[in-house]
C-alpha cells in the first residue's frame, strides 16, 4: 500500500507543537479520528489527573502515519484498524509489544435519519437516485473495509464507478451524512452513535463482512517521553477508559462484538487492489 503525504498536516502538526508551553511535560498522539470522540474526552480526564499535557493530531491513519514518519515525533500511534498499525511496525514506527486493543469497529452503511431513499443493501448504492461515498482506501481505515466488503459482495468494478467523492478521515466520512452531501457511506457502526438525530445504521449482509476492525495503540519506537506514554497506554485500557469508549458507543470487548453482530473473525489485513490506488 502506498502513502500519500500531505506537508500540510505535517506544518500543522509543528504549529501545534510550537504554540504549547515548552516547559510543561506533554505526550503527542498521532490518531486516526476514528477515536476522536472517545479519545478527547480520554485526554482530558489524564490531563486533570496528571498534569500531563497530552496533544492529539488526527487524520486519516495513513496520512498521520505518514506525518509521523516525516517528523520522527509522536509518543503513541493510534490508528482506526490494525492494518495501519501492521504498516507502523514493518516500517519501524511502533513498538509491537505494546499493542493494545482498545475498541471494535464493525463496516455499515450509514444514511440520512429515516433513510430517505429507503437504502437496505449494497445493490441499493447502486441505483441511480443514490449517491455515496467512502473514505480514501489509500490512507482511511474505513475506506479499506468499505473495498474489501464491495469485493467480497462481487460489486467492487460497478462500485468503484459510482463513488461520488472520497473523505479523507473517519470523521469526514461520516460528515458528508450529517451535511446530507451524499445518501449514504461505508462508515462503522459507531457512527450512529456519534449523530443519532442525524445518522441511521444498516447493517450489511454478513456474507460480504468478512472481519471487523480493532482500534489498537501502541508506543512508539522513537517516542521521547516513553514513560509517560505508557502510563497514558494504562490509563486507556484501563476501565476508565474503556467506559469512555463505551459511553461513546463504541464496542470494548469481544463479548459485546459478538452479541451485536455474530462471530467475526477480529483484525487481519487486506491488500488494497490497484485498481483503487
């Protein structure tokens, strides 16, 4: 899989760096905003209880990996699935033994509240009253699933020639449902829970989901402040965090993965077709 690097989130990055107080203790988090929400929250709380400045950088896992090449910073990666981080350890940004396992995340489609367009499968995407999109495959952990899933699904060829516009994020993903650009995304199922006045989940035909993704941290290899980092790994895993995550609407355990959607085969890895690079 190739990386797109984007020097703007690189100089942003370093604006944040720069603009903090230089004498306070600070860890740097490189995340994909597939945490954002449970994530800040997160932050906040080890700040209050620590003292410890925790600064986030989010995007998509690809493009903040890419970042943090570039830069040689970040104390913690946290990507949206563990087919980035498999990519942070081959290229020596992670530390594999400190991966965790910190939430699931299962491919959906997302539509509008009500679903206008009555949207109830993959074939529906392809209709032409219907527009959609998903994230970059490229550098977007949710675009990755959304291709594997239209692969599994035989549509991936009239699929691809329907996509309306690609995000760049997670979050962005789910944006273009909110702002109601599109009809619908291959989004996780956490995204109702994120804008539940705004965003309704379908779920898709468990014969083309093959694996659910896990969001996994981990220290990194060339992280400066590695005691701390991994005292914020602790804090993470710990209940408090998984509550968090939990009152976020993400799902923490494998217990609660397979009561909501079956036996999932958990992690792995997909090589992305270059027809979608």
């Amino acid at each position: 899989m190739r990386f797109f690097v984007f020097p703007f989130i690189v100089l942003f990055s370093f604006s944040i760096f720069a603009c903090k107080g230089a004498n306070k203790e600070y860890i740097e988090i490189f995340a994909g905003s597939a945490s954002k929400p449970a994530l800040e929250e997160i932050s906040s709380s080890f700040e209050k209880e620590t003292g410890v400045e925790v600064r986030r950088i989010y995007g998509g896992s690809g493009s903040v990996l890419s970042s943090m090449i570039l830069s040689g910073r970040g104390d913690i990666y946290l990507p949206g699935s563990h087919d980035f981080m498999a990519i942070a350890v081959e290229k020596g940004i992670a530390d594999k033994n400190t991966i965790r396992i910190i939430a699931y995340l299962v491919p959906v489609i997302a539509v509008q509240k009500g679903n206008p367009r009555n949207i109830r499968s993959l074939d529906d995407l392809l209709r032409k009253d219907v527009s959609f999109a998903v994230g970059n495959p490229e550098t977007v952990c949710v675009g990755i699933y959304a291709v594997e899933v239209f692969e599994k699904a035989g549509l991936a060829g009239p699929l691809r020639g329907k996509v309306s516009t690609y995000a760049e994020n997670c979050e962005k993903t789910a944006t273009f449902i909110t702002l109601k650009a599109v009809d619908a995304v291959i989004g996780w199922d956490v995204f109702g829970k994120w804008n539940p006045d705004e965003i309704e989940i379908i779920q898709i035909d468990r014969k083309f989901v093959q694996r659910s993704a896990y969001i996994p941290a981990a220290v990194t290899l060339h992280s400066k402040n590695r005691l701390i980092a991994e005292k914020f790994m602790s804090y993470l895993t710990s209940e408090t965090g998984k509550n968090i995550y939990r009152r976020a609407g993400y799902i923490v355990s494998e217990d609660e993965l397979n009561a909501r959607f079956g036996n999932l085969k958990t992690g792995g890895r997909y090589s992305l077709h270059d027809s979608w690079k």
